[in-house]
C-alpha cells in the first residue's frame, strides 16, 4: 500500500503539465512531449493511465496499454523525493489489475536496476534484448514478461 494520504486516479487531462515535469526529472535524456501524453489519453479503449496523488501533487504516474491477448507497461515513474515508499509497486500492482488475465510486457533500461527490481518482484521476468533501443543514448532494453498463469 502507499503511504497514508496517497491517492490512485485516473490520469486526465489536467495532469498533463506536472507529469511532464516528472518526465523532465525522471527521463531526461528521452522524455515524452506533451502531444504523446494526449495522443495517449485519446486512446481511452485501450490505455490505462494513472497518477499518484499527495493532495492535488502528482508524486508518480504509470500507463498501460491493452492488445487482445497482450498488455504493454508503457511507462512508470515516481518523483525522486518520493521513491522507495512502494509508491511505483502500487501504481504497478494498479497497471496490473487493469491487464487482468494477460501476458503483460515491457521494456527497461538494462542499467536500470531499480526498476528490474521491482519488477521481478510482480513476476516478470527477462525474455530478451533490444540493442539500442533508447535513443539518443543507444542504451538497450531488457525484455520482461509476466505471465499470467504463473501469478
Ligand atoms: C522505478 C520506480 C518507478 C520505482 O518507484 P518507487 O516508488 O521508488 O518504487 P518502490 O518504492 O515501490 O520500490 C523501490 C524500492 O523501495 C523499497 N521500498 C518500497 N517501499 C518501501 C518503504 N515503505 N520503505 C523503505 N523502502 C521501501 C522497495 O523495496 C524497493 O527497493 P529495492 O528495489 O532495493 O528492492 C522509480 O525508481 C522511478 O521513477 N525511477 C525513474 C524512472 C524509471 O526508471 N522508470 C522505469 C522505467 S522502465
């Protein structure tokens, strides 16, 4: 669970602009615009954005994105200042209950271990590589999986 006061909701319209500013923070070198927050929010039958919210302050966000049989996680991020208070496990554990029986993948950083982490703690784990999948720094993606049988 989160921290007392914290709050799960929809992502809408308004939480655009401080989600961009969490984006600025958390993915400097590739950050989303404003136009893919939009394009994202348009899709309304097969995305599933939330926010986490201190009051009206958005501490985190994630999103998900629904193809028949599949779920994509297509981004997760909790501001720096509010990390490792289980904030990420709960917008997860939110993308999660919204891909229902599916096979849910991602892609992460291979650099990024926090996120590995958390994510082999919700039963995903590696399937492949992605060589330079994030540009411009040429970093790759790991590949994880979460199969629905086993969890
Ligand atoms: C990845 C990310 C979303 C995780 O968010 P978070 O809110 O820090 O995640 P959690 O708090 O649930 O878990 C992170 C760590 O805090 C620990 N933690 C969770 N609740 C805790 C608590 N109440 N007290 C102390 N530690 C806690 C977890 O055990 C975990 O530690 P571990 O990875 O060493 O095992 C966040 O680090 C982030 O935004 N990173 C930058 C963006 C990013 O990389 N996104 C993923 C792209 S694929």
């Amino acid at each position: 669970m989160p921290d007392g006061g914290i709050v799960l909701t929809r992502m809408r319209w308004w939480h655009v602009p401080p989600v961009l500013a969490l984006e600025q923070e958390l993915f400097a070198e590739e950050p989303w615009s404003a136009a893919a927050f939009w394009n994202e929010l348009a899709e309304t039958d097969s995305r599933h954005y939330v926010v986490a919210l201190d009051g009206e302050d958005v501490l985190g966000y994630a999103g998900l994105a629904v193809f028949g049989d599949e779920a994509h996680v297509l981004t997760i991020g909790v501001t720096g200042s509010a990390q490792g208070r289980g904030i990420g496990a709960d917008l997860l554990r939110d993308l999660l209950a919204a891909a229902g029986p599916r096979r849910v993948l991602l892609d992460v950083r291979v650099d990024n271990a926090v996120a590995q982490r958390l994510y082999g703690r919700h039963g995903f784990v590696p399937v492949g590589r992605r060589r330079g999948y994030y540009q411009p720094s040429g970093t790759d993606a790991l590949v994880m999986a979460r199969e629905p049988q086993a969890w």
